[in-house]
C-alpha cells in the first residue's frame, strides 16, 4: 500500500477507498470545530507535563513543558534548575518556536551540479558520506578530519565519540569565538577553567566586559539584583553603558583593548602598597616576586593613559577591592575582553585571575568559587566499548600550545592549507561568525568533504555538500547534563513534543548511523536510552526518577566556603608566572600586549555584543525576537555624541561603515553611552541566508568587518581588533 | 457533478504533492489512467464548472497534456517540497493559511482540525504526515476518499479547505523551475473546481431562502 494512503483504522487497503456511515457521522466542518475547540485548546484534551531544558543558549534552563493534545501551550521555568531557579528570558520562550518553524530543515539535502540543495534519502547521505570519510581517512590519516560542535549535552558526547572511533583529535567548539582566551588564560593561574563570582554575598565585584543583563543567565541576573538590594558595590568596566547597569553602582568607560592595561594596575596598586594578601600568596602561589617586579612598570597613570580611565579612579577601585577582601573579585568574563576579542585576551584572563589571588578571595564568601563538578563515571566497557585514544596531535596544539579546548580556526588554517580535508559540524554556525564569513565558507566548501547537521539552514550548513536535518531539542531526549555549582547537579533534557517531521532524527541517531557508514559502528551498538541509563547508575541516580524530577542534586559532594582549592597547575600552586606561557611566546608573567590595531584618525574600533534578546545569529531567524528587534530599533550602530558631531551624523540617521572587508549601511544611534572611538554593533544581525525569511538581511554582521587572524599561543578570533570607518548616507 | 471524476481529481492532487513513489508514478502517468484524469477535468468543466472550462481553452493547463515522467517529479520535489531552503514550497496549509497577526508555522488551526477530523471519522493518516496532517496530499487524499463516500461533505470540506492553494500556487509560480508549471497547472485545476463548488454552494443557499420566504 502506498505510504501516502489514507486508511480506516483496522481495515484493509480494499475498502480504504470508502468511509463507512460511523467514519462519515464523525464528520465536522472546519467552522464546527473551530468553535467546539480552536478557541478552547488547553481546556480541552489531555495536558501532560514534562520537564525538559532549553536551548536557546549554552544555559539550558530547566522548564516544565505543559503540552496538550500533543502540542506544546506553555513552558515555566524550573526552581530547581540552578540556571534557571524559576524564570527563564524571552529567547526560553521564543524558541520555542523552531520546533514548528517554517524554515525547519525536513530531509536531508546534498548539494547538485549547479551547487543547489537537493533532498536525498538517508541511506544515499550516510553511504556517500561514509565512503568519503573512508577515503580521507586512507589517503590522508584520520588527523584530515576535522569535527566542530557547539557543546550540548548529546552531541557533544556523540560528536566526540564519533571523531574519536574514527581516530581522530580534531573534536572543536566555538569556544575560539567565545571563551577559549579566558579560559586558557586562568587555567595557567589557578588549574581551573573559571570560576564562579559569588555576586549575591559580595561586599564589592567588578565586571569588565560582561553584562549579565545582556549576555543572561537567570540565576546570574538574580544574583547581580540581590547583591546590589543588599548594597553591594558593583563596578562596570566597560566601554558601553550596557542593560547591567540598572544593578550597578558605577560605569567605568573604557577605552576598548585596554583592560589588560587597567587590571595590569591594579595589580600594581595592591602589590605596591602591600594591600594583598601576603599569607595567602606565599602559602599558595609561585611566581610571586617575578610578579611583583614585573608588575610595578604598570602603573595607575600609565594604565590611565591607555584605558582612558583616570588615575584616581584606578588607585579606588584597588583600595575598594582590597578593602572588601576576600568579599571580592573581579568577575571571570564570558565572551568579553578576556574571551576572544582582543590580541591580549589571554593575558588579561591570566592578569584578572592573578589579580583575584593577590586578595585571596578564592573560595571566600563573597569571592570567586570554584565549584565542584560530577560527571558520569566508568561504564561497562562491554556495552560502551571505548574508541582508542587518537594517535595523532589535535591540529592547531602545535601553533597554539595555551588553547584547552583547541582552536576550531586553527583548523579552518589547517583546511585552508590543505591539511584538513574533512569537516563536520553539529549545532555549530562556524561559518556565521566564528570570524570572516565569506573566508570561512570558502574554505568550507573547498574542502573535500563537508556536513552540517542542524535544524535550519545556517551560513555553515549552505557551505556545506551535505545537510543533516536534526530534530529540534523539544523532540528529542538527551543524554544527562552534568553542571557543577554550589551543589553540583544533573539536569535531563527530555523529549516534550512528537517529531514534527519525520525524516528528521536526533543527534544521537545520526552519528550512531554515520558511525556505521563510516565502518566504527561497533563503538555505538547501544541506544542513548541505554547510555543514559547507563551514566546515571555511574553517579548513583535512576534515570527514570531523574527525568521525572528535570534536575538531580548531588548534596553530598556541596561546596562549602572557605576550602583551599586543588590548584590543577603544573605546579600544584597559583602561577603568578607560568612556564608554558612563556614556551608560547608570552612572558612567564601576565604582561602588557598592545591590541592588534589601534583606531587613527577618524576611525572607529568595531566592537559588538549580545542583547538580551538574541544569542548571536542562533536566534535571528525568531519571528517573535526579531518582532522586539524591530519594534525597539535594535539593529541600530552606536556611536558616541561627540564623534557624531564632528561628522554632521544625528540620531536616527543612516550611515555607511566601512573597511577594506566590508561595507554595510545601519541606522544609528548617536549617545553618550558609548566611548568615543568606538562604533558598536549588536552580534545577533546580517544573517546571509535567504533560506531563514526571518533573518535575512537585517541588520550588519559585525565579522563580515573582520579579518581572518588568530591570537598568538591560544587561537581566538580577535573579533574586535577591526576599525572602521563611518559616512553619513546621502550626506 | 459526477463525484467519481472530482475524487480522480483529488486523487491526482495527492499523488503528485505527495512524496513522489517510483511505481505509483508510473502508473499513474500511464496514457490510460492519465487521459482518464484528463477526461475527468473536462467532463466537469463542460458539464458544471465555467471557470475550469475556460482555463481549459484559454491553454493555461497545457501542462497537464504530458504528465512529467517519474524523475521530473522526484527531482521537483527534492528541490521545493523540503523545507528550510529559499526555493521551498512545502504544500502544507499552516504555512499558507495565516491570519496577518500569525507567523506561518507547520502545526497551525488546520493541522490540528485536520488531525481532529481524521480521527473523529476513524481514519489513519500516514505516518509520514502525523505532523502535517494539512499536507495537501492529505487534504486532497481526504477529499477523494469524500467524494467516493458522500458527495456532500465533500462539497462542504473541498469548499472550506482548499482556499489557501491561491497564495500556494503564487510561490509555486515564482520558482525558478520550469517544471512549475504542471504543479501550477494541478493546482489550477483544484482552485477552478473549488470555485465553482462555492458559487453553487452559494447558489444553493439563496435559492433555498428564496424558497422558504
Ligand atoms: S538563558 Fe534564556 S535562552 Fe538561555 S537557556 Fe536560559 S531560558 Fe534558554
């Protein structure tokens, strides 16, 4: 029978060509039920309820799901998920939406000929592509391959094990367009990748370049508006008045690509005038009096001249930091100054993290915490055979020795020389804005192979021969995602809505079938069920009760305050000098590195940064989100009063930003709440693919303005060492 | 009407938005099947459908004279009937059929209505459309298997639901494609008899007040 027939219920293909007298009494005109129902949906039908995580951003808030009759209604966001506590943002909401979008990726789609997308069956994607790889793998080694994956709690596990059978390193985030600088950098301090600012219990903590109001997390954000109730001091260092600011004491602009200059001064303030804490520094650190010499040719008045920060206020916040110790820190950053924006990002997260020892706040109430973590244990080898440890060096560990994730562009570099002739990429938009699109789709789809998998077509996934469509993260299960805190916890993103369209597959089913394409199917002959069951029971946990529950705590393994922690360096210590530092090329100990390009003239630094609304260009194509972004202006360029004066440009106006990558027109807004010198651009914009109506079109993408170059030693895009240049349009 | 030729209409309609199966197709496209949809199209033209009949000479559903081979209309499909690409047109209503304060969105009012009718009336949709139950292969599959049971509900149903394939064929048209026009012409055929079905609907209704005044 055709799979396009309509049957009765129960009866053969020979009398589905008529409905019975009790099929036809069951008729009711659209207009009957619209009034019986369409009004009406969540009173009637059945209601279930489950709870699951959003992903709308690297967060994965824990929601209740509420769905009637199969459809989802509602979601509320989880009290005990600890992202989460009960709220989640509006993108938690409006994401939602991707499940039913128009523009869902429905079949799997290879390019043609004339390089148009094609839907292809399963089997003829997974063949092809497993034979590819089978012939990469035997002409060039398993090292030609390389896998890129925005981490969630199924691929990252998936991707990773898929690279790792096949015999390849070459597993990557897009931690080299986010966090890959910040937490190099404070991994040769303390061990640890970051930490954890104990905002609400502070007496005083300082922002630079992070906005938790734009770049949210719920908790984060709670946290922020409870500390500042209580009154305490909160400083932002930045060189935007950003959305954080409702919750904060005091701005400090600065002069974007400095803020290596200003902590660097800090630094010299506490360890010259004796403010820190010499106990602690000498029962747990090395390094110290390289430090401390180094240190003092950075100071207050040096570091006002670069940053634009006077020298009184420098020497203040230094007094008032050490004043509040250990009830302090500088807060650890995201994808800020210290993540991946500046050629001294690297250095500034090891200056900020040098800084936080010399006050001992490490592990302090009101300091920086370093949580614990669980993570799933050893699992029956039998059942979950391990893939062998990849032979081969990860490409990029030589070039960029301090990156703890690698670098996802080294291997772009690798590509672009011919040495990575393979690439996947899961839930990942690389191409988007990891740096200069049109660079990276280049040499995307110049090399030999290439798949995407994702629910919609992203500027990565038009480079690519080969689309994968996934189901979005409401129709599927995951794997368990452990996060430490205070109390670490698993939260169980579970499956709330039916698969809306049936030649989709979650990520789990994917790369077990190109595994087996592949020929390593031996490494996935178990269900993600099973896996998950399987981790769970590791850590003591029925996954039956955790799916029930959304979130698991661990209370027997809670932090507690005032605990030194296990410094994982070399050394066993703080590393005020780090030897590996200096084998990459930098000094032992965190030093001044001026930003890559420095604007003239009458240039502008391109700087950009997430709104609350928008993580990057993920969430463009939200017909809701992008209904705020139009009804507030948002797409609009700031630049400061002053500079817009000087070049006849007025609020509301167009103008034309250029440089020899680009150019673009945006609306602007002219205020005083941005740095002259500067020229911002929300990061959520320029979306180039047609096949997202929503997105296309609107707005700039702020690293189509970029070059393609990499910080030295870690790897990051540099993302604001860009300048450009503004015209008023039709002046 | 002769109910018999609207459900082969209809049943055309299904096969060829529906996903494209190799040995249906072929016999489908066979000359005695295919001239037999053909004569359908123009007995209901000739007999009670002005607006089909003028199509017809007016040359618009030449297209139709040849129906594609079985390739043609596989690779046609692969290109516009997926979805997320620019030259999508996925024949499924919700995308089509929105009030201008709603994001078009698979799983609209007349998925639900259709997934609610077919299981009121103890019908099974294929799996492959559990979550576009308003596919127009669906629809259309609907509307033959109500054609061949009672020409009424038909009637009523092919009035109600069909409307959105106006905006349908609008994107169809606009592909860069020359094989648009048979699903163009396909389409046109469905919107002429569901024009004429209304106004003899409508007809209806007013004669039947006149009678009762
Ligand atoms: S912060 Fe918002 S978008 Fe991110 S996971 Fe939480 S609810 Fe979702």
């Amino acid at each position: 029978m055709s799979g396009n027939a309509i049957t009765r219920r129960g009866f053969l293909a020979g009398t589905a060509g008529v409905i019975g007298a009790a099929g036809l009494a069951g008729y009711m005109s659209f207009d009957a039920w619209e009034r019986a129902y369409a009004d009406d949906s969540d009173t009637h039908g059945t209601v279930s309820t489950v709870h699951s995580t959003c992903n709308g951003c690297s967060n994965k808030c824990g929601f209740t799901a509420y769905v009637v009759d199969g459809k989802l209604r509602k979601l509320i966001g989880d009290e005990r998920h600890p992202m989460a506590k009960g709220k989640l943002c509006a993108r938690g909401y409006a994401y939602a939406e991707i499940a039913y979008s128009k523009d869902r990726l429905t079949d799997p789609l290879k390019k043609n000929d004339k390089g148009q997308f094609e839907a292809i069956s399963w089997e003829q994607a997974l063949s092809e592509i497993g034979a590819k790889v089978q012939q990469i793998v035997s002409s060039d080694g398993p090292g030609a391959l390389a896998m890129v994956q925005d981490p969630r709690p199924s691929g990252s596990y998936y991707a990773k094990r898929f690279m790792s059978a096949l015999g390849s390193p070459n597993v990557y985030t897009h931690g080299a367009a986010c966090y890959e600088s910040r937490e190099s950098g404070i991994k040769q301090v303390i061990g640890a990748n970051s930490w954890t600012s104990d905002v609400a219990n502070a007496q005083m903590t300082i922002f630079i370049g992070r906005s938790y109001a734009d770049g949210l997390r719920p908790s984060a954000l709670m946290a922020m508006e409870k500390a500042h109730e209580a009154g305490s001091h909160i400083v932002l260092v930045d060189p935007r008045f950003t959305n954080s600011q409702k919750f904060a004491d005091e701005w400090v602009p600065i002069t974007p690509g400095t803020d290596l200059a200003l902590v660097l001064a800090l630094c010299q303030v506490v360890t010259t005038e004796d403010l820190y804490d010499a106990d602690y520094v000498a029962a747990n650190s090395v390094g110290f009096d390289e430090f401390r010499e180094s240190i003092a040719q950075y100071t207050p008045r040096w570091a006002a001249e670069k940053t634009g920060i006077d020298e009184t206020t420098i020497k203040r916040l230094a007094h008032q930091m050490a004043q509040a110790a250990p009830a302090c820190s500088i807060e650890s950053g995201w994808r800020g100054p210290s993540g991946c924006q500046y050629k001294n990002s690297g250095e500034l997260a090891r200056a900020v993290a040098c800084f936080n020892a010399l006050l001992g706040v490490y592990n302090q109430k009101g300091g920086a915490l370093l949580y614990p973590s669980v993570s799933a244990g050893k699992l029956d080898e039998g059942k979950f055979p391990s893939p062998p440890k990849p032979q081969a060096a990860q490409v990029g560990s030589d070039e960029f020795p301090l990156a703890v994730d690698g670098s996802a562009l080294a291997a772009v570099k690798a590509a672009s020389e011919g040495s990575v002739k393979g690439f996947f990429f899961y839930n990942s938009n690389m191409v988007g804005g990891y740096s200069n699109p049109s660079y990276l789709a280049q040499v995307v789809s110049g090399c030999d192979l290439s798949v995407c998998v994702d629910v919609q077509m992203s500027e990565t996934a038009a480079a690519c021969q080969y689309v994968l469509p996934d189901t979005s993260y409401l129709e599927r299960s995951e794997l368990p995602a452990f996060a430490g805190g205070a109390v670490p916890s698993v939260s169980m993103r579970t499956q709330v809505i039916d698969v809306v369209h049936p030649n989709t597959k979650p990520v789990d089913e994917i790369f077990t079938e190109l595994a087996q394409a592949c020929g390593v199917g031996q490494y996935f002959d178990f269900t993600m069920d099973e896996l998950a069951a399987a981790q769970l029971a590791s850590v003591g946990v029925d996954v039956d009760a955790a799916r029930q529950m959304g979130t698991v705590y661990f209370n027997d393994k809670a932090f507690s305050y005032g605990s030194t922690p296990n410094w994982k360096t070399p050394t066993g210590k703080i590393q005020f000098a780090s030897d590996a530092c200096k084998k990459a090329g930098y000094e032992a100990v965190p030093s001044w590195i001026e930003p890559d390009v420095m604007p003239m003239g009458n240039e502008l630094r391109l700087i950009e940064a997430k709104q609350p609304i928008h993580s990057h260009t993920m969430t463009a194509n939200n017909e809701t989100l992008m209904g705020i972004t139009k009804k507030y202006d948002l797409t609009r360029a700031w630049i400061n009063r002053s500079f817009a004066e000087n070049l006849g440009i007025a609020d509301g106006d167009t103008i034309e930003v250029s440089n020899e990558k680009y150019t673009g027109k945006i609306g602007v807004h002219v205020t005083d709440r941005i740095v002259p010198g500067a020229l911002y651009l929300p990061s959520a914009y320029g979306v180039t693919v047609e096949d997202q109506h929503t997105a296309y079109g609107v707005g700039l993408r702020p690293a189509d303005f970029l070059a393609f170059k990499l910080e030295p030693g870690y790897g990051s895009a540099m993302a604001h060492e860009v300048c450009v240049t503004v015209k008023k349009v039709n002046a | 009407m002769d109910a018999e030729k609207k459900a082969l209409v209809f049943e055309v309609a299904r096969a060829s938005f529906a996903p494209a199966e190799r040995d249906a197709w072929i016999a489908l496209a066979a000359f005695s099947t295919w001239s037999g949809y053909l004569d359908a199209c123009s007995s209901i033209a000739r007999d009670e459908c002005a607006v089909l009949s003028d199509l017809l000479a007016s040359g618009e559903l030449d297209a139709l004279r040849h129906p594609l081979d079985y390739e043609a209309v596989r690779s046609f499909a692969a290109r516009h009937f997926t979805g997320g690409l620019p030259q999508s047109v996925v024949p499924v209503e919700s995308l089509y059929r929105t009030n201008p304060s709603q994001v078009p969105a698979y799983g609209g009012p007349s998925a639900r209505y259709m997934g609610d009718l077919a299981s009121s009336m103890g019908l099974e949709l294929p799996a492959r459309f559990a979550s576009t139950p308003d596919h127009l292969a669906v629809e259309a599959g609907m509307a033959a298997l109500l054609y061949r049971s009672d020409a009424n509900l038909a009637d009523s149903f092919v009035s109600e639901r069909f409307t959105w394939l106006a905006d349908f064929r609008l994107a169809l048209v606009a592909l860069d494609d020359d094989e648009r026009m048979f699903f163009c012409a396909l389409v046109d055929v469905i919107v002429a008899l569901v024009e004429c079905i209304r106004s003899g609907r409508h007809e209806a209704v007013s004669t039947n007040n006149l009678e009762r005044k």
